[in-house]
C-alpha cells in the first residue's frame, strides 16, 4: 500500500460514496466505458493464460 494509506485514512475514506466528471477523458482521449460484464469477459482470459489462477 501506499505509505499514506493508513488506518485513520482508511476510517475517513472508505464506504464513502465518489463521483466525478469522466467526460474530457471522454472527449478528450476517447476513452469508451465497458460494462461490468465486458470488463470481467475481457479480464479473464490473460488471468488464466498467464496463470495466475
């Protein structure tokens, strides 16, 4: 973990709710969101290609 992650940071930051503007990344880069399921189906395959399970 990072050495600014500690448990009194963890106590004041976790189960919070974030919410930001990803629309110049959008825009700007072209960025498209997948779906949970898209992510999931496109990041199992090099998991268990590489091993790793």
């Amino acid at each position: 973990f990072h050495p600014k992650i500690n448990l009194s940071w963890a106590r004041a930051h976790l189960n919070k709710r974030l919410f930001w503007d990803a629309s110049p990344a959008e825009r700007d880069l072209g960025m498209r969101w997948r779906t949970p399921e898209e992510a999931v189906l496109g990041s199992v395959p090099p998991i268990i290609e590489n091993g790793w399970i």
